[in-house]
C-alpha cells in the first residue's frame, strides 16, 4: 500500500502523521511525505533569506518525520517542492499514483472562557469566507486528486490541550 502525507512540519500535518501510525501501522504502508515550500513573492535579498530559512526548516522537519517512519519500521521517502501546495501536492499525486492522500484539515482554535461562544462563531465564519474566496488546500484536491483522500480532522478539545501541558 502506498500514501501519501501532505507534511509541513505543521501542528496539524503531526497529527496526520500520528493518525497514520495508529491507522495503518499493522500493514507498515510506504509513506511518501510531500512538502511544499511557497515562494514568498518577493524580489528582495531579505524575501530570499527568509525563503531559504523557510525552506531549511521544513526540510528539516520532513526528514526528521521520514526518519521516525522508518525507525517504527515503514517505509518512507520525502519529496520537496516549491511553489503552489496545492498544484505541487496533485502533481505529486498524479506523478506517484498513491492508493490514498492523507492531509490534515486546517483549523483555527476558538479562545474558551466567557467570549467563546462569540470567537466560536467568529471563527466559523471567517472560516467560511475563507473557504467560499480563496478555497481550502484539502477542498482543492478533494476536487481533483485522482486518489482516495483521507483527511484527519485537527480540532482537540480544550481538556486535552490542558492535559497535554
């Protein structure tokens, strides 16, 4: 079985990392980490910089991730791209037919405390309006990825944030 996690040394693409292991670790699967670098569209030598150490880290981390695969026993590999995520990751997709996508949802935490029923709906709003203007990377190659799309959802209750401090 081939995957392929979309990995941005995020959060989120941690928690699809983890939900792989603990979905599909009894099969060991060859995992395929795909990680875009976005240029930052700048002319300027600080632009350059900031995009080198962007993509540093992010290499960084994806070989890190890949490296902790392979030493619970998978198969891993990395592939790095720069520009658009959301092209690069379905260019990925179609390049290396995987059997399944697997990405994490990208979420916003609503505040807790009195105010958050108010940040909550906030947040779903804006949310939306994002969603509805710019669309979503997930939304993107639910449309167009060729392959199956699992895509975890990234949202953690409060009592588990404060029992994971």
């Amino acid at each position: 079985m081939e995957i392929m996690l979309a990995y941005d040394h995020s959060r989120n693409a941690r928690i699809a990392l983890d939900a792989i292991q603990e979905l599909f670790g009894p099969l060991k699967p060859s995992i395929t980490l795909v990680s875009v670098v976005e240029d930052i569209g700048s002319a300027t030598s600080g632009a350059d910089e900031l995009f080198t150490e962007q993509y540093q880290d992010q290499k960084a981390g994806v070989e890190a991730a890949a490296a902790e695969l392979m030493a619970a026993g998978f198969d891993a590999k990395v592939m790095l791209a720069e520009g658009d995520a959301r092209k690069m990751i379905l260019r990925a997709t179609e390049e290396r037919q995987p059997d399944l996508l697997v990405m994490a949802r990208h979420s916003h935490q609503a505040d807790s405390g009195p105010l958050g029923f108010i940040t909550k709906k906030l947040d779903a709003l804006v949310e939306e309006f994002d969603h509805m203007t710019f669309g979503s990377v997930s939304a993107f190659l639910a449309r167009r990825a060729k392959c199956p799309i699992l895509i975890i959802p990234t949202h953690v209750p409060a009592s588990s944030m404060q029992a994971a401090e």
